[in-house]
C-alpha cells in the first residue's frame, strides 16, 4: 500500500517544511510512511511519485492520494487526475479535498479561540482564493460552517484571486466600526499568502492549519478509510459467486 499526500507546493522554506512535517506526523499515526508531492512550484510532483514506486508497490494495484487542499478546485479536479493518468500506476485511488468539512471548522475555530477571539470581534476568513467557480462555491461553504459553528458573523477574504483581498476587508471591517478584526487563515502552511495574511493590519492572524493537530488526524483518518474501501472490494472480488 503506497500513501501520497498531496500539496500545492510553496517557495518558502517554511512551508515545504511544515507539509515535510505534517506527512510526517501522519505516517505516525497511520504507521506507515506517507509520500509527499506537489502539483505546483516544486517536486516531486505526484505522477512523479507514483512512477517512482517499486514495481511491487505498482503490481499491488494500491496506492492512495489524500490531496491536501481546501477546496474542490482546478489542481484537484483537472491537475491530480492528470497526473495519475501519467503515471501509468494501474490503480490509484484519490480521496476528497480536505475541505470544506465539518472537521475543518472545528479546526478554524480551535485556531479561532487560541488566538484571542471575543464574540465582539469582527471575524474574516482568508483563503488563497481561485477563479474556479465550484472552489469559489467551497469557500462560501467553509465561511457558512465557521459562522454557523462560532455563533458569529464572518467574511470571506483573499490573499491572492478574487476580492475583496484581506487588506480591503479588514479595512472596510474598521470603517465599520469594527474594534477588533480577526483574520482566520484557511491556508495549509506558511508561505508568500500566510505573510500577506500577517501584513493586512489585522489585531490577530491565526497560524495555516498545518500546525494544528487536528489536521494529522483529519489527513490519518482519510487514508485509513480508503484503505478499508479497498480491503473491502478486495474481499468482495475473491468471495465465490
């Protein structure tokens, strides 16, 4: 059984390292080692990955690929199938992006709480952003469970595509009347978005949720239930008719 956790991929060395450490965490609790590879950025990339493993591995027919990101769009939809394709690995199954779910906003608020939040706050969530519109539509998602969960009212942000930017919501949340404005980062780990984050003169700016360690065990709990899903096709294909 090969495991493949799968990341954007980042410049900052900060961030390659914490993906590094989270896949590292997760081997953990899996006990078994983890893969690490990047659509974007930097290698490995996952067709990468998947050729490179041992032709036992290969004549297994198993390998599983968690992709670590938030939402459903274009480097899952399009870039992942792609690079399974590629690879030739004759049986791959990829689980659902990370988010938006419930764990996730748990996880949010965790941060949200840790940080120094008061219910007189107000509260932004911050993401990447994306001009793929079933992204976009996840992101609203993920804003409505972090609302719905604190009890709070919360905007939607962005550190790179689509608007309003941090810096434009955390300043229109002033002229609002806002006396305190929070900035959740719906980011996985450091990089040039998380330092935009921290540079949008916001009072506080949750860490990227790959600190947490929530996230292991969300990413954990993803490959345990794949693996069970192919034990069981495997016993259903050998049972007699």
């Amino acid at each position: 059984m090969s495991l493949i956790l799968t990341a954007h991929g980042t410049r900052r060395p900060a961030g390659v390292a914490m993906i590094g450490d989270l896949a590292a965490r997760v081997s953990a609790l899996v006990d078994q080692t983890v893969h690490v590879a990047f659509v974007d950025v930097l290698g490995p990339t996952p067709r990468e990955v998947l050729s490179a493993l041992s032709p036992a591995a290969v004549s297994a027919q198993h390998a599983i690929l968690v992709p670590a990101f938030l939402s459903r769009g274009y480097h899952v939809r399009t870039d992942l199938p792609a690079h399974v394709t590629a690879s030739g690995h004759p049986a791959v199954t990829v689980t659902p992006a990370l988010g938006p779910s419930r764990e996730i906003t748990r996880i949010l608020a965790h941060q949200l709480v840790k940080s120094g939040w008061r219910r007189t706050d107000s509260v932004i969530l911050a993401a990447a952003g994306t001009s793929d519109h079933r992204a976009h539509a996840d992101l609203h998602t993920a804003r409505t469970f972090l609302s719905t969960l604190t009890g709070s009212h919360v905007e939607l942000a962005f550190a790179a595509t689509g608007g309003p930017d941090a810096c434009t919501a955390v300043a229109d949340a002033r002229r609002s009347g806002a006396r305190r404005v929070v900035v959740v980062s719906y980011l996985l780990a450091e990089g040039l978005f998380q330092e935009r984050l921290r540079a949008c003169g916001a009072d506080l700016v949750t860490p990227p949720l790959g600190e947490h360690p929530g996230l292991a065990r969300l990413i954990a709990g993803r490959f345990r239930s794949a693996i069970r899903c192919r034990w069981g096709s495997r016993r259903m294909q050998r049972m007699p008719n």
